[in-house]
C-alpha cells in the first residue's frame, strides 16, 4: 500500500527507507499511500463481503451432500443384507457381483462425503483468511486516522457471472 515498498528475492518485501521489513506496530512518519491503497481496499472487502454472502450456500450444501452420503451408506447396508439373505439361499455364484456393487456405493457415498467436507473447509479456510485480511487492513488503516466508506451491492444474473458494484470513499483525518 506504501509507495516507499520495494522487494527482492533474498528478503522479501522491506521499506526502502530503511531497509528493513516493514512493521505496522508502529507508526511511520515517512509512509506515503499510493494508488493501490484504493485497489487493496477493494480487493479485501469484496472477498471478505463474497465471503460472508456463500455462508448460507456452504452449509446447505454441505447438510444436502451429508444427507445424501448418509443415506447412501443406509442404502448401502440394507442392500448388502438383502442381497446376503438372497445369496444365502441361492448358489454362492453371484457373490463377485453383489459386492462389486456393494464397493461402488460406498465409493459413490465417500465421494459424497469428501464434496461435503470439502465445501465446507474451503468455506472456513477462505472466512477466515478474509477476515484477518479485513481486521489487518483496518487497524492499519486506523493507525493512520485513515476511514473508508466501502459499499458493495450483487447483481445476480441466470448464467453469468455475477456484476459487483462498489463505491469507496476514502477520509484521511488530520486530528491527531
């Protein structure tokens, strides 16, 4: 966000004042915002407020697909006593197929599981870092009696991406 940031290979990013890693504990007298300071701030409150909107989506897909998984399993079990009890008092010839189909299920139920699962990590992986990134932003933000007044509206659309509208204004307080 500061213009006086550079980088290199063997460090990393650093200030280039003062060579060293920049540390946003302390207030810098020389730190001067450029032009990505809008941008940043932008980036971090769609992907925090994007966030925040698939919550809802997250957790229903993630109850539809455990449900779905469970009641794979259930079938499953049921199915292997019917088709016990069928192979009981028949010849023991069709064993190989019965449980093939049986291993195909449980297949397609942990598959189900892992879409579950995996939603739902991906989800608290993604709030999480988004939100750190926010409360980063905004302390260092505030650090520097900089405010921002950030809105963001969604509109959805059938089979296109979805059109993000923002507005940003920036007010740098002189008080202190």
């Amino acid at each position: 966000m500061c213009k006086n940031k550079s980088q290199n290979l063997e460090i990393g990013v650093f200030c280039s004042l003062t060579n060293k890693n920049p540390n946003f504990d302390i207030y810098c007298d020389k730190i001067s915002f450029n032009q990505n300071l809008e941008k940043k701030i932008t980036e971090i409150n769609i992907a925090f407020e994007k966030t925040k909107r698939e919550k809802k989506w997250v957790y229903s897909y993630f109850v539809v697909f455990l449900i779905m998984s469970l009641a794979m399993f259930l079938f499953t079990y049921k199915f292997n006593d019917y088709i016990a009890n069928i192979l009981s008092k028949a010849s023991g010839k069709p064993i190989f197929i019965a449980s093939s189909i049986i291993i195909i299920f449980i297949c397609i139920a942990v598959v189900m599981l892992g879409y579950a699962f995996g939603a739902l990590n991906r989800y608290r992986f993604d709030s999480k870092k988004n939100t750190e990134d926010k409360q980063e932003l905004d302390s260092i933000l505030k650090l520097y009696n900089i405010e921002y007044d950030f809105k963001i509206s969604f509109k959805d659309r059938m089979l296109m991406p979805t059109d993000i509208i923002t507005e940003l204004k920036i007010e740098k307080n002189y008080s202190d």
